[in-house]
C-alpha cells in the first residue's frame, strides 16, 4: 500500500510501531501509563518478548507460593 493512499488509523499504527523499534526501552513508561488506562495491548506490546516472558514466570511464580502459603 502506497503511503499517499494510507488511512489515517493505519499511519498512526506504523508511526506508533516503529517508534517502538527505535526506543523500546523509553516507551515502558508510556506503556505503564497507557496500561493503567485499559490498554494492555499497548502494555505487551511496547515491553517486548523476552520482559513479557519474565512478567508471565513472576506471576506463575508468586501463583505457586501464595497458594502454598494460604494452604
């Protein structure tokens, strides 16, 4: 798709993607705050693979302890 003919949802998703790229890093923040606000894609998305790995292990992690520790 040409860019003259792209629509305006689609632009800002590939502006918003490749900043992503460029900084994954800084955009945490923006990430955390927009998570905040309902929009866990944003979350997931802006952290990358391998932090949302280690985010999905921690929760399993405490799920098994608290469930030791309550029993």
């Amino acid at each position: 798709m040409s860019k003259k003919k792209e629509s305006p949802e689609r632009l800002r998703e590939r502006l918003r993607q490749e900043e992503l790229k460029r900084s994954p890093g800084g955009n945490l923040n923006d990430s955390l705050n927009r998570a905040s606000t309902g929009g866990l894609v944003d979350l997931v998305g802006s952290m990358g693979w391998r932090f949302t790995g280690i985010l999905l292990v921690l929760i399993i992690v405490g799920y098994i302890i608290a469930s030791y520790l309550l029993d």
